[in-house]
C-alpha cells in the first residue's frame, strides 16, 4: 500500500497532512512523542490530536518514537521499506526562546532529526519523496535591513521597493545576519535537505514556512502566535506583545493550504527545491491588527503588556512571497484569508476549550 510517513504526526502542519493523505487513500505512519508538552507545558501537548486521528483515519498508524534515534528510526524504515513513497518531516523544536534555554537539544532534534530521516530515505526508500517543513528563520534578521516605513498599526516595506508587491523571495541570503539559535539549527537542516536531492537525486523539497497556522495549533505562549493569541482573548488572559511596537508584520497561511502545496510536489516532484511559502499578501497582520480581530470575533477586551526588547533574530515585517511555487504549480491557490483564519481558529478552539 502506497504509505507516507509524517514526522511530528500530533503538530499542526503533521496532523492537518495525516487527516489529508489519509482522505487521498495512503497508509499515514505517525511519528510524534509529544515533546511539545516538554517544550512548553502541559496544555502545550498535542496527545489530543492522536485520539482524533485514530478514530477519523483508518489506516494511520502511531509510532512515539524520537527523531534522534537512528536506531528507533531505521527499525521503523526498514519496516515499511520502499512502500513509503512520502516522507513530510514536520516535527521540530520550534521556539526561539526554547533554543536559548537548551540549544543542544534544539540542534540535534532540527539537524541531527533531519539527518538520520534523509539517511533512511537514502537506504531503505530512495524513490520517496522528501519534504521538509522549514522556515523564514533561516533568513535570520536580514529582512529588518529592508526600508520599512512605519504606519499607525505596522510597519510596511517602502512601496518603491521590490518587494512591496509579492513580498520576500528565495533571493533573500541567509548569510551576514544574525540568526535566533532555532534559525540556524533550521537553516542547517534546510541545507542537508537540499544537499541530499542534490548529491544523492532524492527528490527533496524545504518549505520555507511563514506562521503557519490553524485550528489543530496547540498554541502556547512561546510557540503559536495567532492560536495562543486567540485562547488568551477566549479566556480573559492577558497577552505578552514582544518588541516593534506591536507593529510586527507577519503573514499567515491555514495548513489546509499548506497541506494542499505539499501534495501538488508530492505529485509533481523536483530535486533540492527551495520555496518560501506563507499567507502572502493574501493574508498577513501585525500584533495589533491580529490583536483587534480577536476582540471583534470573540466580544471580549484583550488584555496586553509590552516587553521592549525583542526575540533575537526575530523580523519586524515578514510577508511571504509564493510565486516561485505558484509558478511550477500553478494549479496550487491559497483559499484561506486572515479573518477566515482567525474564524476558523476561534471555532475549533471554541469546541475543544
């Protein structure tokens, strides 16, 4: 049976994928240990997710197993041998701060992870597809060089500017900027991922995420802006606006859409491809602007402080450019604006709260 392994199964991005290759007739083998639950706390977990995906897909199966462990790793692999014809590697460390508190475990899940899942790619299913879930972290704080102009609730890129129309393409350097400690262990995988579809002809795809973003966020103060922001205004919980001004621009794309781009490389593929993927012009916000669209769809103040000194490596406008993948996609459209966003993250928090 054709089968897709997906990597942080329980997440956002690896559960929205289990429920849509499970929906397109593949066997989904989960991998995901919970670990956000160590990351954060305890209402950071994502176990909830393993319950819904049980009972909705049929042939997903579970496997708690760590990244890091080649040995747990290449039982798994060799197991399923070359039926996978799909690997999406979606789990991670994902939070800045975290990677201050703990950057040898932030690198060996992000690098060293990544590394022992290409490695059994290479040796049991060379075939496979390969897509990894990176981000616009690997950049580092590059973008904040950019003109920005600031308005009453963001800051914009000067109108002059070639980016002001599509936002920030693949053209950007990763080098000569300083990079958050969860930025360069992305940016190390992302460069593997690349490397091994170069070296090896592994059909290998990184996707150089935004925020992304959905009701199957288990949002948590560190991690998850718009669904944390969204449980804090359901709540009556005061929120934390970290740097800029609150005035921070970043665009956001639902991983129904994101799921949705996979699949089209996935079915389509190319080898070493780089895309920078997110909300778009479509879809973006500041801090504030997202902060006054939950009080309007939830009826409730939202309560903030400030902390002046920002996240480091953290960007102050951030919008996704997607013409390269739309170019080579062009069936791919992104459906999903940010007040349907915000909507439909209030509903599934609405139910699960």
């Amino acid at each position: 049976m054709e089968t897709a392994i997906v990597t942080g199964s329980l997440g956002l991005v690896g559960a929205e994928s289990a429920h849509f290759l499970s929906a397109c007739g593949l066997k989904v083998i989960g991998i995901d240990n919970d670990m956000r639950r160590e990351f954060f706390n305890d209402n950071a977990s994502n176990k909830w997710n393993r319950k819904i995906l049980e009972e909705e897909c049929p042939d997903y199966v579970h496997y708690c197993n760590d990244i890091r462990s080649e040995s747990e790793i290449e039982k798994l692999f060799s197991k399923y041998n070359k039926d996978i014809k799909l690997v999406i590697h979606a789990a991670a460390q994902p939070s800045h701060d975290w990677a201050q508190k703990a950057p040898t475990t932030d690198f060996t899940i992000n690098a060293n992870g990544t590394l022992n899942l290409l490695e059994m790619t290479r040796k049991f299913c060379p075939e496979a597809v390969f897509i990894y879930l990176s981000t616009n972290k690997v950049y580092g704080d590059l973008p904040n060089a950019l003109p920005l102009v600031e308005h009453e609730t963001r800051w914009e890129v000067e109108p002059t500017h070639p980016y002001h129309e599509l936002g920030i393409n693949e053209s950007m350097s990763i080098d000569d900027s300083t990079h958050s400690l969860f930025g360069v262990s992305k940016a190390a995988a992302d460069l593997l991922v690349q490397e091994y579809g170069r070296n090896f002809g592994i059909k290998t795809a990184c996707f150089r995420g935004g925020c992304l973003t959905g009701s199957l966020h288990s949002g948590a103060k560190l991690h998850g802006f718009l669904s944390y922001l969204m449980i804090c205004a359901m709540k009556k919980e005061k929120y934390t606006v970290i740097g800029f001004k609150g005035k921070q621009v970043r665009d956001n794309i639902h991983s129904k859409d994101l799921v949705k781009a996979l699949y089209a490389f996935y079915k389509n593929p190319g080898v070493g491809k780089v895309y920078n993927i997110g909300g778009g012009r479509l879809s973006n916000c500041s801090i504030l602007e997202a902060i006054n669209l939950c009080k309007e769809i939830t009826g409730n103040k939202v309560e903030w402080s400030y902390e002046e000194k920002n996240r480091i490596g953290d960007h102050i406008w951030w919008i996704s450019d997607c013409s390269r993948f739309q170019n080579d996609y062009p069936e791919w459209k992104q459906r999903l604006g940010i007040k349907d966003i915000f909507e439909e993250i209030h509903e599934g928090l609405r139910r699960r709260l």
